[in-house]
C-alpha cells in the first residue's frame, strides 16, 4: 500500500508562571496583584488576574508594571514544592506533591495574606487533605510561616479623646458614641472587638485611622465610660487589648426649651410647639453657657469653649455657618480663627457676638445698617465691626433691626435701624451704617444696657435709668401717659430708694433689678406682662415692683412675656402664654402673676434664663 509518511510528537505541555505585578491606579494609588500566565509550545495560551490571596479575581484600575523584587519593587512570590500525604498507623497510604506559593511584602518581610496551593502545573488549584510534609519521602509535618510574626506588641498602641460631635439621632441626655480611638496604622472593623463598661460596642471608621466607639446601648448622663478595645490588623493579625482613661458624660442637655416652634426656634430638632420643657439636640457633650434669642425666629448660644451656636431660622444666614438654611438643632457657626465668645445679641435677622478681645462681628440680614460695616449687604459667615477710636467693647445687646454696644469707658455705640431714634439717639432718623457713639450728659458713665424692639434701657454708675426710642406701650417708664417717641437718652424716676444694677428689654416691656436682687417692670400689661395679678391698667408707666418669693439674679422677656431666674434656683414665667410659654402644660394666653416652672427633670439646676419671640430657654449646670 502506497501512501505519504508522517511523523508524531508529543502534545506540548501546558506551563504556567505567576508574576507580581503592580496596578497604579489615576489618583496614584498603588495595588499589588497576581498575573497567572500559561504557555503551551512556547505560544501564550491565557492569563488571570488575582488578588495577592490568589483567590478573588482583580481588575486592572490603572498603569500595569512589575513590581516584583527582581526589579526592585514592593512584592515577590516564594514557593515550596510540599507533600501532601494520607498517613494511616505510621504507614503513608498515599501521597500527593504539590506548590504552596508566598506572597512576601519585601519590605517587611511579612507573608501577605494566605499561602496558595496549586497542582504542580502551576495552574489549578489544590485543596489538602492530609497531612503536610516537606517532601514525599519524609511524613514531618510543615509548620507553615506566620503571616503575624511581624507584628510585636505595641504595634496598634491607639490615642484616645472623648466625642465632643453632636449626634442628630441621639437623646440629649445620652449618647451612644463616646469615645474616639486613633491606631498607627489601620485595622479591621469587623474584626477588631470593642466593649464600653463591659457593654458590646464597636468601631466605625471616622476618617484616617480614627474610629468611633459606638455602644449597642445609650449611656447615661453623668457616666463614667471606658473603653477596651483589641484590634486586628487588615492582614487579620489580633495584637493585644487597649482600654482607654475613663471619660465622664455631661449630665444634662446643653439647655432646655418650650414654647413655639416654627423653623425649630427651640433648637429640639422638631418644629413641634412644646408647653413644658424639652432638651435641645446637640449632644450632652455640647454645653451652653448663655443664650440669646431673637425677635423673629432665631436664636444664638455660646457653649463653654467660647463657640457660637445658633438654630432656628436662617435665611438670611444669621446662623453664620455660610449658609441660608433653617436649623432645626443648634448649629456651630463658623468662628473666625482664634477668636472666642463672651457676648452675643440676636435681633430679628441679624447675629453679633463680643469676642474675649472687646471686639463685634455680626452676621446675616444687613439691609438697613444691621451688620455696622459700613454697607448693605447680608452676609452668611462673620463679619468684623470697627468702632470710633478703636473702642474696646464689654457689651452688645440687639433689638429687632439694631444694635447697641457698651465700651469698656461706658460710651454707647448704636448702628441699624434708626426709625425712633433708638441707634443714633438723634432725630436724624436714618439708619446708622457703622457703629455711632450716642450721645448722654456730660459725665455721665453707662455700665449696662438694653434693646428692646425700637427703643433702648440703659443704666449709669448711679444706678439711674435711661430711656430712648418708641413708647407705643409705655416701654420707655418715664412715667407719662403719652406715648411720644423720645429720639435722645432720658432719665426717668425711680421709685424712692430704688436703683438698677441691671436692665432688660423686650417688644413692649422693660425692667431693672435691683443690687439685692428687686426685680421692677413696665410696659404693656396687656396681657399681663408687668406681673401685678392683673391685666388692669393695660399698660405700666412706670418701675413696678413684681414679687417674687426670692431675690432675682436674672429675667428676659419674650413678646408680652417673661421668665425670671431666682437665687433659690427657681424659674418664674407670666404674661402671654398662648404657645406653652409658662411652661406649666397650657396654652392659656393670659398669666398676669409669676408662676413656677416645675416642669424641669429633677436634678436640673438653671444657671441662666432667656426668651425669643415666643419661646423660653434654661441653661443648667455642668455638675453630676
């Protein structure tokens, strides 16, 4: 039989290499993977791309190069060639050779991840079932590198500080994140175990390699916490326990509110009117010191580190955080660098604050003068003021759309809205651009001040009073039925024997106490606002004396309403309550006798007492 020769080869052998690669992604960022090639006859046949565990497959995100130790880079491959043998009695009843691959940081010298086992081609996985030995003439078993031997004790040595971020979710009286712990180096969250007081807690990554403790429960006020962590490495290496100085929680709200609540004016985080007291959210870590509230629907704080809050409406950006949007939780403004607050004023759309410096920067609505830099515009951050001859400011104080501030020689600067006299202390009647000193007797030193709505309480070493601005309710005291605006600064009389260490102004009320501690009104009684028991006469002329069963430390006034401060640490309210103002569960719309707020949680102490339009609030102590 005839026919054409031939020849017969082998097939070519499938081989494979694994190959370290790096993959730079746009922004720069470096990330180590494996590239399993295979051949078969010298051609290309495949590749795969893995994480360094060989397991999850990986997809290139930027600039491949290799990155191998040969050519001086981060990562390289060891292999062993191992056995894998079935010993039953001391007998081996079979045995496998197999590849276990390392992934090893060059750097550290530390096994990156899990080893992996292929067949010997190089290419397809292999899962042990035996006992591993070196070889397959030996049954010692293989004590495979510790991926954690790098790391040494100390490693995850962590910073700790306490939480002082306000959490919108959380009671005002408890908190559920109080801790902040720092590690040199990241750590896995999902393994890492945290506890607090004994309690399950976790880490929740903030920002870096700064985590939130976050308990499973609220903490009480007035709790000491502590904290234990012990953190596992993102390579899964556990090192250690930690447990972290015990911080105390603040006992209390940062301040307690009632009344209306449109646009949040009580800073609860709710719009809801409220006709007994509430906490304010933001945090029992958040402490106010003093509160300002505004004619129109705003309110201003400062905390115990001299930062400025507001909340409530803030459209014309009066909350100063760069921004005209409503807050319906008080909202830390943006303070100028290095600047801390010792006084605030809220008008109806303007904010102020007196820095520890003697200085005023102002915020928000500026249309008619308000912010006193000179020109119209509103603006959403601070502002700076400057005054004649560079005074030095101890004082500011706001009414609806001005502002008066008090120097520390007892001269008197107003600037805003001058319709009555009431910024300039003239009968210019225009508004008052920048800070105008208002002009008073020859000798005569003011040492406290008031705005109310349109017109102005002052006070001079004396203890004499003085009034000026609109008297449409009897607000200026002086006695006269009339109700004719007083454009300049005018002393009125006092009861006999009776001088003012303080004042106090509202929308149609004023008041001074007294040295030891007699608290006088005047103004509207319209709905009984001075106090007396009744709403007969509609209107007080002159000081009247409001009792109280103790001495007053301090009061503010609403519209047509007030609260008042005692030094027994009792909290008075009368005059309009038709959203909760009394505190006392009502909307009763006429209170003309002080009635004790006994709506407080126990063990509250009220330090100090303010009003807004329509709406009390109460600072309490820092003592557990």
């Amino acid at each position: 039989m005839s026919g054409t020769s031939g020849s017969w080869s082998q097939p070519a052998q499938t081989e494979a290499q694994i190959i370290v690669l790096c993959d730079t992604a746009p922004d720069g960022t470096v990330t180590g993977f494996l590239r399993q090639v295979s051949y078969r006859g010298g051609l290309l046949v495949s590749t795969a791309d893995t994480g360094l565990d060989g397991s999850s497959p990986y997809t290139v995100a930027g600039v491949v190069s290799l990155c191998g130790t040969g050519s001086g880079g981060r990562y390289s491959v060891e292999q062993q060639v191992l056995c894998d043998q079935d010993i039953a009695d001391g007998e081996v009843m079979a045995s496998v050779s197999f590849l276990r691959r390392y992934i090893i940081d060059s750097r550290t010298g530390a096994q990156v991840g899990l080893p992996q086992d292929v067949q010997l081609n190089g290419i397809t996985p292999y899962e042990t079932t035996g006992s591993v030995v070196a070889d397959c003439s030996s049954i010692s078993a293989i004590v495979p590198p510790d991926p954690c031997s790098s790391i040494t004790p100390g490693t995850l040595a962590p910073t700790w500080a306490a939480n002082h971020t306000p959490f919108p979710d959380s009671s005002t009286v408890s908190r559920t994140v109080p801790l902040l712990v720092t590690f040199p180096q990241p750590v896995s969250v999902s393994a890492s175990v945290a506890t607090v007081n004994g309690q399950p807690a976790s880490l929740v990554l903030v920002s870096g390699t700064t985590y939130s403790v976050v308990t499973t429960a609220k903490i009480s006020p007035c709790t000491a916490v502590s904290a234990t962590v012990q953190p596992v490495t993102t390579g899964g290496c556990p090192e250690g326990a930690y447990t972290s100085p015990a911080e105390t929680t603040h006992p209390l709200s940062p301040a307690y509110a009632w009344g209306w609540n449109p646009s949040g004016r009580l800073g609860d985080g709710t719009t809801t009117q409220r006709q007994t007291p509430v906490p304010q959210a933001s945090g029992d870590d958040t402490h106010f010191v003093t509160i300002d509230g505004g004619a129109q629907g705003f309110s201003l704080a400062i905390d115990d580190t001299g930062r400025v809050w507001g909340w409530g409406v803030g459209g014309y950006g009066q909350l100063a955080g760069g921004q005209t949007v409503d807050a319906l939780s008080p909202a830390l403004s943006l303070m100028p660098s290095g600047v801390g607050a010792a006084g605030i004023a809220a008008a109806a759309n303007t904010a102020a604050f007196l820095s520890t410096e003697g200085r005023v920067y102002t915020a928000g609505y500026g249309a008619l003068g308000q912010l006193g830099t000179g020109g119209t515009a509103s603006r959403s951050t601070w502002s700076a003021v400057t005054f004649p001859g560079a005074a030095t400011i101890s004082k500011i104080t706001a009414g609806v759309d001005h502002l008066l501030a008090l120097s520390d020689t007892g001269d008197v600067y107003g600037w805003g809205y001058d319709g009555y006299g009431n910024a300039s202390g003239t009968t210019a009647l225009t508004n008052v651009l920048s800070p105008a000193r208002v002009a008073f007797p020859a000798g005569t030193v003011i040492t406290d001040i008031a705005a109310g709505s349109y017109f102005n309480v002052a006070v001079d070493t004396d203890g004499q009073v003085w009034t000026w601005g609109l008297d449409n309710y009897q607000q200026l005291g002086d006695g006269d039925p009339d109700t004719a605006t007083s454009f300049a600064p005018a002393q009125i009389t006092l009861p006999a024997g009776v001088t003012a260490a303080t004042v106090y102004a509202g929308y149609y009320n004023a008041s001074l106490i007294t040295p030891d501690g007699q608290l006088y009104v005047w103004g509207s009684n319209v709905w009984g606002s001075a106090g007396q028991g009744t709403t007969t006469p509609v209107t007080a002329a002159s000081p009247t004396l409001v009792t109280l069963p103790d001495s007053t430390v301090g009061m503010a006034w609403g519209t047509d309403s007030a609260i008042a401060l005692t030094s027994a640490g009792e909290v008075y309210t009368w005059g309009y309550g038709g959203s909760g103002q009394m505190a006392n569960g009502s909307v009763d719309a006429v209170n003309p006798a002080p009635l004790l707020v006994t709506a407080l949680p126990d063990g509250v102490a009220p330090t100090s007492v303010a009003a807004c339009d329509y709406g009390n609030f109460v600072t309490v102590g820092t003592q557990c």
